[in-house]
C-alpha cells in the first residue's frame, strides 16, 4: 500500500513538472501622480490605449498610482483578466478604458510622497497570482522615491522572470545641475531589480512602444 501511495505522488508530481507554462501575458502598470506627473497624464493614457489594442483574451492587466504608501490593493485603479470569447474580452476593455478615463480626468493633486518599492511589490503579487508566462512590471516616473516619514523600504525586493520597463522617465530640476543624478536614479532601480531577479529596460520615446511587451 505504502509503495502504491508513493508511485501515485511521484507520478502526479511529475505531471506537475511537465504541465506547460502559461503563455498568457500579465501587466502591471504604475503611474506616478506626484508633482509635474499630474500634467503628464495624457502620455499615460496613450500607454493603456496600446496595452488594451495589444492584449489578448486571456491575458491580464493591472493600473496603479504610486501613492504615500503604495503597498495597498487601494491603490489598484483597475484590474482584469480578459475572457476567452473576443466580445466579453472587447467589453471588458471598453469598461476599463473608462475607470482609467475617469481616473485621469479626475486627477487634479498628485501625491505628497511616491512610494515606488512598495508599488513594486503590489505589483509582483498580483502578477504572481495571474499564473501568467510573461510578466512584465511598467513604470511611469522619474523613478525619485519619497517616502513618508516611517515607511521602512530599503531591502531587497523579489521580482522572479519579471520584465521591469521604466517609462517616460522626466528629468529633474536637479538633474540639469547634475545629470549625473539621473543616471545614478537609473543605475540604482537597475541593479535593484536584477538583483530581485528582473530585468530592466528603459523607453522614453513612447513612439517605441512596440518594445513594450512580446508580440504573440
């Protein structure tokens, strides 16, 4: 009896190794609403406008702010999982474009602190909990985190298989005394995220928005 139980666990776990991975996509999108990136709203509408056309049934999208403290399902402005039948999946992106239109149209004040580890670390569960092959992270900021008095971030971060692509990233006021601040911003999310067990791209002509995400 014994060695029966064991022949059925070894041959279920081995199904399990075998099942093929999902090649459904998974994306994650985090827009900064502090400061100036209030005005840039517009370009991240064009952003969702590309990733809705480019998805496909079966594929999951998720829209958040990066808030004062941006670990909160609160934040999550939008999130779906397109159906199989292409009409449902039509309807559900024609209701998302609108909780995001609305979102935008009603952000007048971003803001007061931008909490992008703890977005990132919103954004690696639920990407985790889509069972999703490709799985990509967006980030639209400058990528300065400030963060509220309190809040503890400085720690490693775990972004397994995740493509990280920071977008649209504005430059400083700072940054024309010393670009090289810009580029220490760059290099800093770079190796935090390769480190986690990312990867890193940065696009800031959105014109190249085709190099977002893979084409099936």
């Amino acid at each position: 009896m014994k060695k029966l139980i064991l022949t059925t666990l070894l041959c279920l776990g081995l199904a399990a190794c075998s099942e093929p991975r999902s090649n459904a996509r998974a994306v994650y999108l985090l827009l900064d609403t502090s400061g100036t990136y209030t005005a840039e709203m517009d370009k991240a509408q064009k952003i969702m406008n590309y990733l809705l056309a480019t998805l496909d049934s079966g594929d999951s999208i998720a829209i958040a702010r990066i808030d004062s403290g941006s670990f909160s399902e609160k934040d999550i402005i939008a999130k779906v999982t397109f159906d199989d039948r292409p009409s449902t999946a039509n309807q559900q992106k024609r209701m998302f474009k609108d909780k995001i239109d609305e979102f935008v149209n009603n952000t007048k004040r971003g803001s007061r602190h931008t909490d992008i580890t703890g977005g990132m670390l919103q954004a690696s569960e639920y990407l985790d909990e889509t069972g999703a092959g490709e799985r990509y992270v967006l980030i639209f900021s400058d990528l300065e985190e400030d963060l509220q008095k309190g809040h503890i971030r400085d720690f490693p971060i775990s972004l397994p298989d995740i493509h990280v692509v920071a977008l649209n990233v504005t430059k400083l006021r700072s940054d024309n005394i010393d670009p090289r601040d810009y580029l220490k911003r760059l290099d800093l999310w770079e190796k935090r995220v390769y480190q986690a067990g990312g990867t890193w791209g940065v696009i800031n002509d959105l014109e190249r928005m085709d190099r977002l995400i893979a084409q099936r």
